[in-house]
C-alpha cells in the first residue's frame, strides 16, 4: 500500500509540475520573441563578455553592462535606422506603383526589343510579349501590397508600448544571460529529464547550430547586402537600401541567392541602353558578391553544422512564413536539432548493437 501511495503522489507532483510548466510557459508566452533573441545574443556575444570580462579583473556586472552597451550600439541602433531607411524606400515605390510612375510595360518592351528573332516568336507563340497585362497585375499586387503595408505601419504605431516593454524585457534579460549563462546552461543541461550524455551533446549541437545559422545565413547575407546595396549605388540604381535588404534575404537561397536581385537588374540596364552599370553589376553581382559567400562562409561557419541546403532553404522559408522574422533563425535552429536528436539516436542504436555483438 506504501508503495502505491508514493507512486501516486510522485505521479501527483510530475502533474503538478506539467501544470505549472504550462502556465509559465502561457504566462511568459507574450514575451517569447524578446526571450528568444536575448537568448541568441547571449550566445553569439559570450565570446565578447568574456573577453570584456578578463580585462575588467572579474567585475561580471561591469563587464556585462559593457557588452550589452557595445550590443546596443554597433548593432541594435544601425539596424533601427537601416529599418526606417527601408520602410520609406519601400513606401516610395509602393506610391510610385501606384501614380503609374514605374511603367513595367515599358521596360519589358524595350527588354523584348533586343531579344533574338527567334526568342520574340517563341515569346509571341505562347502570348508572352503582351505586357500591359503583366502591368496591370503587378499594380494590383502593388495596390494590395500598399493596404498591408498600411495596416502593419498603423499595427506598429499602435503597438508602441508593447514595442518598447517588449525591447527593454530583451535588454534586461540579455544582461543577466551575458553575466550568468554558463551558471544557468550548466544547470539546464544537468537537470533536464535526459541522461547526461544526451543532454551534453544535444546542448553543444544546439550552440554550434545557433553560432553557424547567424553567422552563416545573418552575417554573410548582411555582408552580400551591403555589397549589393553599394553596386547598385555606383550603377545609379534607386532604391538602393531597399534591394540591398533584399539581396539579404535572397541570399539564404542556397545556388541562385542575391542573383535573383541583381540579375534582372542587370538585363534592365542593359535594354535601357545604360551598358558599362549593366556590365559593372554583373561584375560585381559574380566575382564581388558571389564570392563573398565562398569566402565568408567557412571561415565564420566552418563545421559547426552540417545542415544540408535545401534544408535550410525550406526551413527558413517556413520559418519566416509561420513566425516571421524570428523565423530566420528558428526555422533552420529546429530543423539542425531535429538532425541532431536523430543522430544522437542512430549513435545509441549502434552503441547497443555494437555491445550486444561483444556480449554474444
């Protein structure tokens, strides 16, 4: 009887336990974005603490003051204002779109006009060559465009306060990651319901996924951003922040990437008679910006991870497509983890085969 009864109660507390989990979890839930982005800066600024931190002679408050202050300043502030450069050049050509000021048809007809013969009668056989319809659709996706547009901007301005409660709860948590994460890793690692071992390889996976998804996908699309950005300022392009963001974006696509920005870039300045920009932006578009990624790429990534591309690929999309920007990094975190707790399960598997084969 003693021993059912203490099965009941154990069973009692784990419910407990299960409850509060969930009302924690439901409770901090609105605050989950913040979390997760303190909790991967906390991991990607470590580094910097410590080094902070041996120059400080063991001061951990100073030192973690310090970082949060480098933190805010080299990458939150230049991030807010490329955000506001990007939301007004998107808004002028939303608006452009809208005044009939960007003419697609056009630039389509003079692209058209320097096509091979053959090329415009194969276009002309399958009704591809009539491109005020393509006009008139993409000023309806504009126009459609436009109203969401509105509606996030009137979101944002509502939301102010939430905003700015939400951005201070990442800072203060930042802080106390930075000052007391190996403390608070350690302590995860040891009391998660896993055998240590698991637990152990399942956390170093976990950091090295989170280090090579930024600095693999964030870092080198920043940097092919900033080159596109700058090409495109040299050819006289508009909109310049805009598709430099874009080219960010594109570039987590693994084999066509920022291509997908500068290439009907180029052929439009080529039609349009603007010959050395059309042939500098290809220049730049493959030896510049296609190289950066070759370049960049192993030296900050190395093996960290060996998520496959077109993993990431279909990981960061669903990822942007169900969490939005947060789902850049999540998307491929979950799907490296999930590879991870599969290969820690294949490794076990053959453990336990391997020491069977010894016992027989």
């Amino acid at each position: 009887m003693a021993t059912r009864s203490g099965t009941i109660n154990q069973g009692g507390f784990f419910l407990f336990l299960a409850a509060i989990t969930l009302a924690l979890t439901y409770v901090v839930w609105p605050f989950a974005a913040p979390l997760m982005w303190a909790t991967l800066a906390a991991i990607m600024f470590q580094p910097l603490y410590l080094w902070i931190y041996d120059r400080m002679k063991g001061r951990p408050n100073q030192a973690a003051i310090a970082c949060l202050l480098i933190i805010t300043f080299a990458v939150l502030v230049p991030g807010f204002i490329i955000g506001g450069l990007v939301v007004d050049e998107a808004t002028g050509v939303v608006l452009a779109f809208q005044r009939g000021e960007i003419d697609v048809s056009s630039w389509f007809d003079q692209i058209f006009a320097i096509l091979p013969v053959s090329v415009q009668n194969l276009m002309v056989e399958y009704g591809w060559s009539d491109f005020s319809i393509l006009q008139l659709r993409l000023q309806q996706l504009i126009g459609e465009s436009a109203g969401l547009l509105a509606q996030q901007a009137v979101a944002i301005g509502g939301g102010i306060f939430g905003f700015v409660l939400s951005f201070t709860v990442g800072l203060y948590v930042t802080y106390f990651l930075l000052r007391d994460g190996k403390a608070i890793a350690h302590r995860l690692v040891h009391d998660i319901p896993l055998e240590n071992d698991i637990a152990k390889a399942l956390s170093d996976k976990f950091l090295g996924i989170v280090r090579a998804t930024i600095k693999g996908s964030v870092v080198v699309g920043l940097v092919q951003g900033f080159l596109g950005a700058i090409t495109f300022w040299i050819a006289g392009l508009p909109s310049v922040v805009l598709f430099g963001l874009l080219m960010a974006i594109f570039s987590m696509i693994p084999a066509v990437g920022t291509g997908l920005v500068w290439v009907p870039a180029a052929i439009w300045l080529l039609a349009t008679g603007a010959v050395w920009q059309g042939l500098f932006v290809i220049f730049s578009g493959v030896i510049i910006i296609g190289m950066a990624d070759n370049i960049l790429r192993p030296i900050l990534v190395g093996r960290d991870t060996g998520i496959p591309d077109w993993i990431i690929l279909i990981t960061t999309v669903g990822g942007i497509a169900t969490l939005g920007l947060s789902g850049v990094v999540l998307g491929p975190l979950v799907a490296g983890l999930f590879l991870a707790g599969w290969s820690i399960v294949q490794h076990l598997r053959e453990a336990e085969t391997g020491t069977e084969a010894e016992v027989s």
